[in-house]
C-alpha cells in the first residue's frame, strides 16, 4: 500500500465527495442571494443592453457548471472513489473550475465594500473555505492512484 492510499481509503473519500456534491448545490443556494445583495436589479441597468445580457448568460453558464459538477459528482462518487479513469477527469475538471473560482476569490474579487454586516462576512468567509475544501477533495480524487 503506498503513501496515497495510507492517507484516505475509498469509503473515507466517498463521503468526502458525498459533501462535495452537496456542496456545490450548496453555493448555489448562496448564489441566488447574490443578484439582491449587490443589487443587479439597479446596477446592470446602469450598463449597455448588451452587456447587461452578457453578464446574465454567462452567470446561468457558471450555474449549469456547478449543476453539472454537483450531479456529476453525486453519481458518480463510488467510480471516482474508486479511482475510475474517467471519473477522475471529472474529479480533475472539477479541481480547476473550483481552483481557479479560489483563486478569482483571493486575488480579483475586492468583496469588502459589500459585506456590510456580519451575516454577509460569515458568508463570504464560508464560501472560501468551501472553495478550498473542493479543490482540495477533488484534486485529491483527480490524482489519486
């Protein structure tokens, strides 16, 4: 047995993506919220027509990714366990998406003028641990042995 597989055993890692799939159904949740708290409603109007239905495409775009992640991950979670090779370029695709999300959230987003009260900060900072939690699992599942 090596190193890899001493550290997480499959059942360990299907619950583990057992809450990663919850997970991203869970930022979706969070998502819905966003389009009130930073008031869309008002804001986009203030933009080009075009610019305006840009910005809502590409956001239905993000949420059939994380749709598609979270099913995918829900039922696929014993193959990608189990280190099933196409699973794992699920697990790998997922990795990025939610690595590169992690990334945007640390580096690009400047959140602080809208996390006006406590509610929205406890927010904001469970999301980013979210994000590291999922790429954390599933760059662990993409690479397992």
């Amino acid at each position: 047995m090596n190193t890899a597989t001493a550290l997480i055993n499959p059942c360990t890692l299907n619950l583990a993506l057992l809450f990663a799939g919850l997970a991203n159904f869970g930022i979706l949740f969070a998502s819905a919220l966003t389009p009130k708290v930073l008031d869309w409603k008002n804001e986009l109007q203030k933009l080009p027509p075009l610019l305006h239905r840009l910005f809502w495409v590409y956001g239905i775009f993000i949420v059939l990714t994380i749709i598609g992640i979270g099913t995918l991950t829900l039922t696929f979670r014993e193959p990608m366990a189990g280190g099933n090779a196409p699973a794992r370029g699920i697990a790998a695709f997922a990795a990025v998406f939610w690595g590169a999300r992690l990334l945007v959230q640390c580096f690009v987003f400047d959140a602080r003028p809208y996390l006006t009260n406590s509610w929205l900060k406890l927010g904001y900072h469970a999301l980013t641990v979210t994000f590291i939690l999922l790429t954390v699992i599933y760059t662990f599942t993409a690479f397992q042995p």
